[in-house]
C-alpha cells in the first residue's frame, strides 16, 4: 500500500517522505514546484537509499489526480501542499484561498471516489489567533486568524470536520504545527523560503552567513520575561516523526478525526534564540530592536500531552539541534 504525498519535495513534506522510507513505508510524491526545488527529490533517494515514485502535477489538476489513484494503491493521503507565506497572504488573498482550499477539496474529492478515507493534514497553530491563555491545548478557542494563509488552514479544518461529520468512515488527523525550524541532520535539505526570509530561524541564518546585514527584533515591550515575542520551535524532525505516528494511529483505530498539537511544550523568546543561535554554531548575530510587526502575538506555545498521551509521541530534540541543524544546511548548500 502506498502513502500519497502532495506537496513533498516542500520543507516539511520532504522531511516527513524521509522518515516515511525510513519507517519501509512506499511513498508517492506530487509537487508542481511551486515554491520547491526537483534536486530535493534527489536528495530524499540520497539519504534513504531509497527510490519512490514521483508525479509532477498541481495538486488542483482533478483529472491528474484521478489517474494517480486509478494506478496506484493507495492507502493513505498526507496533505503539505499550499501556499504559506504570511505576509504575501494579505496580498494575494483570492490565489491562498483558491490555491489552498480548492486544492484541499479536490483531493478530498478524488480521495472519495476511490474509496481512500485516511487523511493527514498540516494545519498550524495559527488557528488559535491570539491564544487567551498558555500553553495552548487542543480545546482552545480557534478563530480571528489575522491573515488569509491561517484562513485557509482554519476553513479547511471546518471542511474536515463537516466531511467527517456527512461520512464517519474517514479517518482524519488534523495537526497543528506549532513554529517548525532546522533541517535534516545530513544538511542536506532544508528550508529555503523564496526571497528576504520572513521567519526567524531563517532570517537568522542569513545574518549568521552575511548574506543580510543585521536581525530586526519586532518589538522588546511584550509582556514576556524580556520583551520579546515567544513560541515554541520544533525541530522538523521531530515534527515529521509526528506524522507516522498519527499515521498509526489512524490505522489502528480505523475511523475519527483527531486534532493535535505538535510542539515542544516550550517557549523561547528571539533573544533566547539568537543566544542559542550564537552558542550553537559559534557565529555573531548583529541585531536592533524594531517596532513590533503587525498581527504578531506575544505568546504562544502548546502543550503537547495529547500527542504524547494518544500518539506517543514527544519532541526529542533541543534548541541546540535546532540552530545547528539550520546552520548546517545553509553552509552545506
Ligand atoms: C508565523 C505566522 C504563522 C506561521 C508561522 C510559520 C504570523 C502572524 N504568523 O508565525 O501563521 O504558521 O510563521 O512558521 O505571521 N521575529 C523577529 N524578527 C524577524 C522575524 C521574526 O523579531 O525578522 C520574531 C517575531 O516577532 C516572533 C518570532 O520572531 O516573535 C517568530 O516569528 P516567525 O518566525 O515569523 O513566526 P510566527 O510569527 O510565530
């Protein structure tokens, strides 16, 4: 049986198709490279030793999708293909949502038609909003996302729950990744987001390199130990490792839908991580402090005992691996 993956040749999709090999499951990857590179497909065969199949399709092309479940056996479907960069959300609203959430109902839709009800879906923390409290559970209020990339995550999350709800013979897990960051230990892939980076790690790792000048801090008056904004940062690693779990756990069970929190448990604020940063690769970060950024939070991280308790599963790697793991990827690339 196979396990259909969209989206990976993407950051996370590719560090999960990984593990999948690793586990002796047979994956099946579509990507159109939208925002991934082909040498990415290389590198997976590189470190696992292993080969799969691999189609180049958009995965709103109801027609090619058909055809890949006509001539497949396939089991299970892991969903990372999307758009997911914030700031160009607000921008280009009709193309996140169409993109996202057509894309999504597509697959949906063929997935039906052949009869494959196991469905994993990268959903994100940012469908709590601005969190009431921490950490954040699963029973934690969702809704007032403030830009249309967490829309689509949010609606689509409705769309599983409405589905499951018409039809109690899918299996669905809904998990919602708290900040991923680092890369595969062997450095030799990673995240490579287009253009000037908008998130941290990334952002970092390009000062560390002198590719950009200096980090701008967003803010150092948020109500947290020194100001700065905190989350919790998990290792992709361990954040692909999540997704056999719930893999498992779908197949053992055999129809639900379950939501989970996947994070540390811990929240580490941008000082903490330019500290750990600089510790851990021994490079300077130059930083200033900046106005905060817009729609930004003061504070969120999970609490993970669902995961642990349901899925047995827990994050396993430190704030060291982390930054080193980043750093190696970017200096072997
Ligand atoms: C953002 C998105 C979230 C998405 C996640 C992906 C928003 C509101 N949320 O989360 O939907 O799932 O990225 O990882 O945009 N920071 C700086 N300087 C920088 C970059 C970031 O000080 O150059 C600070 C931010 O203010 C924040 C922390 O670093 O306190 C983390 O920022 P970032 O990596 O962008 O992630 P989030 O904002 O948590």
């Amino acid at each position: 049986m196979d396990i259909l993956i969209t989206g990976g040749a993407g950051y996370i999709g590719s560090h999960t198709a990984i593990e999948l090999l690793n586990n002796k499951r047979n994956i099946i990857i579509v990507d159109n490279f939208s925002n991934s590179k082909k040498e990415v497909l290389e590198k997976i065969k590189e470190i696992t030793k292993k080969d799969f199949k691999f189609y180049e399709v958009d995965y709103k092309n109801e027609k090619a999708l058909d055809k890949i479940f006509e001539e497949n056996n396939i089991e299970a479907v892991m969903n990372f293909a999307g758009y997911k960069a914030v700031g160009e959300s607000t921008q280009k609203p009709l193309e996140y949502y169409e993109n996202n959430i057509t894309g999504a109902i597509t697959l949906l839709k063929v997935m039906k038609k052949h009869n494959v009800k196991k469905f994993i879906f990268s959903s994100s923390a940012t469908v709590y909003g601005n969190p009431e409290k921490v950490p954040i559970t699963e029973e934690s209020k969702t809704g007032e996302t403030t830009n249309p990339y967490g829309t689509t995550k949010l609606y689509i999350e409705q769309i599983l729950k409405d589905l499951y709800k018409s039809d109690n013979t899918w299996d669905i897990a809904i998990l919602r990744y708290f900040n991923p960051v680092g890369s595969h230990e062997s450095g030799l892939i990673g995240e490579e987001p287009n253009g000037i980076p908008n998130n941290l790690m990334p952002y970092i790792v390009r000062v560390a390199s002198k590719s950009l000048k200096e980090l701008s801090i967003f803010g150092n008056d948020y109500d947290t130990k020194d100001g700065t904004g905190v989350r919790d940062y998990i290792h992709v690693v361990d954040l692909a490792k999540g997704h056999i779990k719930a893999l498992e756990k779908l197949e053992k069970e055999n129809q639900g839908l379950y939501i989970y929190n996947l994070g540390t448990g811990k929240g580490y604020s941008v000082l903490d991580m330019v500290k750990a940063f600089e510790k851990a690769t021994g490079q300077k970060v130059p930083y200033k402090i900046v106005d905060r950024r817009p729609g930004d939070i003061a504070i969120c991280y999970s609490d993970p005992s669902k995961a642990q308790k349901e899925l047995n599963w827990k994050a396993e790697k430190t704030l060291i691996d982390m930054c080193k793991d980043s750093w190696k990827y970017i200096t072997r690339s």
